[in-house]
C-alpha cells in the first residue's frame, strides 16, 4: 500500500475550493489529526476534532471552508464544502490503484458445472463452486473459494469477497457487494411443535437481493419459507446481522452490525437500525424510522419514528427516563421521607 | 422454482378435511394473503391475518374449519386442521422437487486422508477437506468445501451445508442438519491471568451434537475446555449463535438467532431462548423455561421460569414495570407536588 | 482423545505441592466434580463448587492447599496452589498429543500465487488460497481452505485454523491464533448520504494484529476507513464479536462473545468487555475498565471505569438501581396512598 501524492495531486483530485500554506512532502499515508506526522493527509470531518487541527502534524489537512486558521511551516490546508466527501475521492483513487480490476475469465481450479452461464467479461476465483443453472452477469467478480448453488442469477457488475455462500435459487441484481463470509439463502427458522418435538417446516423460497445492495462479513440471510426474502435497492446491511425468512426491507436503508431481523418484518425505505437493536416478527417499521443501538422493537412503527430502550420508546422520552432512572434510589429515600413525615403530621394533630 | 400443481394435486398432498368453491388456475407459487396473485397459494396461519381473507386474489386458500366466509369466483378453500401444517406438508414435496438426492460418492475434487471411512451411500462435495480419522455414515451428505477434522464421527442421514467445519474429535449423532458458514469445536475461550497477561488454557474436550439437531448459519459451537460441549437431541439453533465451552444443552430446545450462552451453563430439555438474549456463565435454565428476546440471564431459574428484560424478572413483573416506566416522569412531579404540598400544610400549622 | 495417564504421570506434570490418598486408577478423562467417574481427574476451580468435592467419584481431584477433608478409598488428592493453572499444565499436555506439530510444507492442492514467500518451516493446508506479494513467517501454520489476500504480512508461530480470510494489505505479528470462520480486513460501514441514497467511502486502510492476539470463530474485523484498525499485543477475543474500521485496541484486554465495537473506538489495555455489551462511535474506554455483559457504553470511559447497563452507570449504581426497580410497582402505589392521606389531611383541616 505504497502511496505517493504530491499536493498538486491531491489538489487535482479533490478540487479544493481554496488553498492556505504550501507542503513539498510526499503524501504516504492518510491519519486522523492526532496521530498524522509529516508526510500524511488528515482532514476535520467531525466538528468534535476542531480544535486537534491547530496542533496536527500532518502535512495537508482538508478543512471546511468557514474553518479559520493557520497552518504551521510546511504545512498546507486545502479548504472543500465537505472534508469527507473530498477524502472519499481522493480514498477512491486509491482503491483503483489497491484493487485494480480482474481479468475476466474463470480460475482453471474452480469447479462450475455443466450448463453454467458465465459472461465472457465475469471473473471467477480460485477454488470456486459454481453449480449447475446459474447465471452470471457482465463485470461481476467472485472471488476465491465461493459456493453458488443451483440456478442462482447473479446480475452485472457485483462483487462477491471471498467465502461467500450463496445458496440455491436466490437472486442478486446488479452491482451488490458482498464480503466475505457471508451466506445468503440458509433455511428460515421454522418448526411446528408436534407431540414431544419440533418438526422443520420446509423453507422453499429464497432471497433476492436488488441492486447497488451491500452486505457486511459473516452475515446471514434466511430463505423464505416461501416466496422471496428482499433486500431492497441500495440498502446497505454491515457484519453479523441476522436476516430472517420472509423478512421485507426497503430501500437505502442502513442496518447496523449485529442487528436481528426476526421472521416476516417489513422495514420500509430509509430505516436505520442501529447496532444490535432486535425486531420482533411480523411486525412493521415504517418509512424513515430510525431506531437506536441495542433497542428491542416488538410492535409496528408508524413512519418517521425514532426509537430508544427496550422495549422501544420514543427517543426523548427514553433520554428523559434515563436521566431520572439514576435518581431512583434518591425518590425512594423522598417517598420513605414523606411517610415518615405523614406520620408526625398525624400524630400531634390526634390530640 | 417452477411449480405446477393443480387443485387436485394439492387436495393430494394436504388432504383437506372439506373444501369450497373451486378453481382451475394451475398453482405456480405461495405467496401471503394479502400478497398473493392468481395461480397462487395462500393460507390463514397466523389469526391476527383473519381479515385478509376475503380481500386476497390467491387461487387456493388454507384455512382452518372455524373460518367463516366465502370463496370468490375462480378461488378455492381448503379446510384443514392446522393450515400452517398442511402448508408444511406441501412444502415438503416441493423441497424434494427443489433439493432431489444426490447421488453417492467422492467428488474428484475433494480431498480425503488415507483411513477416512466414508459410507459407499455418503456424497462428499467439491473441493471439501477431511482428515485422517473420519467417519462419516450411511445416505450422509456433506455438501461443497466442508472441513471436516481429525477423528470427527458423523452419523447417517446427515446434511452438511457448503462451507462448515468440524474440528478434530467432535460427534455428530444421526440425521443432524448444519447450514452453511457453522463451525463446530472452535476453541473455548478460557485463560487464566498470570503476571501481566493472560495465559491460554488448553482446550482439549470436544463438541457432541445429538440425533436431529439443526444448526443455523454462522453459528459457532466451543470445544469443551475438557468432556464435552453437548446439544441434545432435536434441539434446533437459529443463526449466528453462540455456545461456549462446556455448555450442556438439553433436547428438544429451541435457541433463536444470535443469543449467547456463556461458558458452562446448563440448558434442561424444551427450553425456549429469545432471540439475542444473553446467558452468564456457569448456571442453569430449568426445564421448559422461556426466556424473552434480548433477556440477560444470571442466575439459575426454577423449571417452568418465563423471564424477560435485563437483569430478567418474571415475565408479568417485568411487563408491569415496563407499563409503569413510561409513568416515571410522571411520578417524580408527583413526588415534587407532594413535598410541595407537605411544606405549605406545616407552614400555616406554624402560627 | 484416548487419554491414559497414572497418578505418578500426572504428578509429574502438576508437580503438586502436596498429596492424601492413593488411586491405581488410569486416568482416561477429565470431568466436573458432579459428573466425574472413576478414571476420571476432576478439580475445584471455583469455590461455588466445594460442597461437591466429597461427593465425586474422580479418581484423583485437583485442591487449593486450603481444601479440608479426606480422599475416599482408591481416591487420590493433589494440592496445588491454582488447581485452574495445574489443570491447564496437564491440559497443555493433552493438547501436544492431540495437535502433534504438522510437518512444515505446501500441500499440493493449494493456490500460490508467484512471489508469495513462504517460510520453509511454515505450513500451507489443502485448498488455500494465497495470492501474490503474501509473506508468511517461520513454523505458521495456515490449515486448510484459508484466502490470504494480496500483501497480506503474517509472522511466526501464527496458527490459523480452517476458513479463515486475512483480505489484502493486512498484517499479523508473530503467534497469532485465528479460530475458523475469522474474517479480518472486510470493508468498514462508511457512506455518506448524497441526494437520496448512501454513496460509499471506500476503505483504504487495513488491519494489524499484533503479537499474541486469539480471535474466536466467525468473528469480523474492518479494515480502517483509512490508516488503521488495530489489535493489541496479547488480546483475546472471543466468538462473532464485531470490530469496525479504525478501531483501536489496547493490550491484554478480554472481549467476550458477540461484543459489538463501533468505528473509531479505542479500547486502552487491560479492558474487559463481557459478552453482547456494545460500545458507540469514536469514544475512548479507559485502561483497565470493565464492562458488564449486554451493556451499552454511549461515552468516553475514565480508567478503572467498571460499567452496567444500557446506557449504561457506575456497576454499584446500575445495581442498586436494579433491586429498586422490583419495587416500582409498589413506589407507585405507596405514592398514591400519600396523595389519597393528604388529600383526607386536607379535608378535616378545611372546616
């Protein structure tokens, strides 16, 4: 991961509105402002680091433009709408020279059985299991040591990390990203209980995945016991979230790491589920709701909701619980002292 | 995916206790009521859906003998004792459709120690590992890029789902079922402090999973420090669950997605875990308990316990607490007034 | 797992300070107190378990030097300072038996890509997956179907079990111990919100775990947005826990089971996380502080912090809070009494 940017590169790439101070160092490396050292890139993305800026050794910072300072010797601030977006730019210029494109075709030790449809454009890795009736779009890249089962179809241009499972009959459209580790189209997790156990009700449906999705490391999402379990458009879905069958969600919603979805709850678009936070089945979180880290949500949400707690509340009245929750052991000792001075009141008033 | 069934086809597999009205739509998919389409199959499972009955287009309906009401024009009831578990029964057949037997025997890519002893009716999948030792039963089927340790015994009847691993010396009884991503006999996390830094205990027990044991995706099972970590039979485990060492899980227990069970703990027969719920180390969940999603466990319940919230309480109690949390606010203006009220009562009894 | 020790083998591994009783028995396993039978070697490693000493059948039983009372017949006791650490030692023993060192070289059926360096001492397993520019340090272990991304720096003695990815750019140090599933260096959560959907920030950094780490199985670790994500010399980490990008932390913490840790945290050294606690972006969490299970951590931690909770206060106070929340109902109730008394006060006071 060699870098080597000179100012006037990064200023091509990141288009800066304005400039302060000059730097001639060689950009090696991007670090946050307390850590940055001479020869790195850092940036004020959070107003929280503003005052890190003064004291950063690094030898170009990204600043907002209504940031006002100077930058030390050798120094040089570059002044965008967004220090974020700017990075995101320059950090894309890098990926293409970190992971530069495949070339097309298929590893000689994959296995893909007969009656697979490949695109010419396609890459498969090494040690890959391709089985029989999948469909492979333009561009896409499985990496290393994938499983696609039976009559999988996979659009164009997604990229699957290495050990991916994607099991038999599940859909994904274009440009998903999957990384690695993680299974799309295990069984749903049903049973009926039938005299002294549990008997597995066939879970026949499977998952489709649409466009521009993309899911984080070892995540899980369950076949539909039948008809389809869906990730909508652009959702993005990070690590070690649980997907349960028949579970419906919109689009260009964000789900934390952690999260679990159980059976046949409906998120609508442009939901955040914070990290571990659990929804109970069947029920539904309406558009734009937002719900907090480590809530528990056992009842349908209107749209717009902002959630706390478990079980959920909404977000201020948790805040404003919590803040008393730790004056409880206090009311206690007020309500004991209120008895207690009840009864003196009492007691000269008996004559 | 592609179905074809006729009414009678269904009537067939489900054998309906009476029927109404009737339709000549071939049946191509199962879809929720309010969902389904013509040529569709759609059922009451679930009462809180009573009501969308009448309005859904499904070709066939299954509906429990109580339900009142009228097919429309071209539409079909079926009356069943448990719709969910004719539903079931249909849904098998089509599994076999979906995932037909497959044929014994090695695949060439497969790599497998000298003195593994596979049955002749086993299927080993592409590109799996098994070491010296192994045994593996009769019609057991170990799907693509398993690893599959020294001296591991699998029983028959078995379905490993592609990319699992079983560590050395771990035992999978009979008719055992693993989705993709688990690993069994990963170490157990145990170390001892010693000076400045923790000291790894040797881990050198084993995994046992009893007959009819199903085990979700991503779901990691500890090796016993020592003996055995120990699943029951017809225990079933969700998704992403974790069991630590020398944990002892009793049969018929049903353990949903992402819960964790710490080290040593003991889980009787036909308990019930919530999803993401949470159990300390070293103590153990009677008989038929049921712990709520999101539950944090610590200390040993009684047979029959039925828990809920962190620290749990009895279900009811913690339900009552919940109810009385929101009023909390409420109760320290309460608690305000009083004492308010209590200065101005002493004031004019002060001449 | 055939174990066959006598008491004069074990005591030469123990080196016990002090022995009573005599057994002829051979030890072929190692039990709890409740469960021991004869042949077996049992220990009391916590002293909730005292009362069960008398009452086992091991054949010899590891004590702390306090320990009053008298072996049965054909029952031997070994007093040890630690019986947990003297259990360890002929654990350890075990453990060489059971994974005798594998003979150092590349099976035939992995993937080298060119310019990958390999140590002579090291071991590749059947169907890995390593791509170019990897180095790979003396007598490291890689078991079978590993990816090793491109520029991946491993030291020596490392030990990475089956199915594990290290993703391109990253770095392990010397005796590095990665449970099977382990997924390091996917892509950190990061997008920004442009217009209507989530536009991603590429992640351009890498993770690096240095000397002496243990990860547990499944478990996930972002590489950093840029420059970093990094784990402390000598921490353990258990199973599915999540680490986000650019997350740093200390050494010798402990992080159980399924903790969730948000971008950008830094955990200092000597923390320990108890299992499902779930920690917020970009907060610091003190050298030395604990944190209960399940617990939620919102804000930056002094060190020596000992935490419980969502959010989470002080463990002294969340406890007090918890045995004062059993008695809301009642608070509730002895409020509405007071009102009803000053209401009643007031009445006969109005003439």
């Amino acid at each position: 991961m060699q870098l080597a940017f000179s100012a006037a590169d990064i200023a091509a790439i990141i288009q800066p509105l304005s400039s302060k101070g000059t730097t001639h160092s060689v950009i090696n490396g991007i670090a946050a402002l307390n850590l940055a050292q001479i020869g790195d890139l850092s940036f004020l993305g959070n107003s929280k680091y503003r005052q890190e800026v003064a004291a950063s050794a690094a030898s170009i910072i990204l600043l907002p433009v209504d940031y006002v300072g100077e930058p030390r010797q050798g120094q040089q601030y570059f002044f965008v709408e967004k220090p974020s977006v700017a990075l995101a730019r320059l950090c894309a210029r890098i990926e293409q020279l970190l992971w530069p494109k495949p070339k097309p075709g298929i590893h000689p030790t994959a296995v893909i059985a007969m009656g697979a449809r490949i695109a010419a454009s396609a890459t498969v890795g090494p040690l890959c299991l391709i089985e029989a009736g999948v469909v492979v779009g333009e561009r896409t890249h499985i990496e290393a040591q994938a499983f696609i089962g039976r009559n999988v179809a996979i659009g164009s241009d997604c990229w699957l990390m290495p050990r991916v499972t994607i099991a038999s009959e599940c859909v994904l459209r274009d440009r998903v990203r999957l990384q690695s580790g993680v299974v799309v189209g295990s069984d749903g997790f049903g049973y009926e209980f039938v005299a002294d156990h549990h008997e597995k009700i066939p879970q026949v449906g499977n998952v489709v995945i649409e466009s521009d999705v993309e899911i984080g490391a070892n995540t899980t999402l369950d076949r539909a016991r039948f008809s389809h379990t869906v990730v909508g458009e652009g959702t993005k879905i990070d690590n070690l979230v649980q997907i349960a069958h028949n579970v419906r969600i919109g689009r260009h919603c964000m789900i934390c790491s952690q999260v679990g979805i159980s059976g046949s709850v409906t998120v609508e678009d442009y939901v955040v589920l914070g990290g571990q936070a659990g929804l109970a089945g069947h029920l539904t979180v309406g558009k734009g709701s937002k719900i907090d880290g480590q809530s528990g949500i056992n009842s349908d949400l209107a749209p717009g909701s902002f959630m706390k707690g478990t079980p959920a509340l909404p977000y201020n009245l948790e805040q404003r619980i919590n803040v008393l929750r730790k004056r409880i052991p206090d009311l206690f000792k007020r309500v004991d002292a209120l008895e207690t001075k009840l009864v003196d009141l009492k007691k000269p008033s008996a004559p």
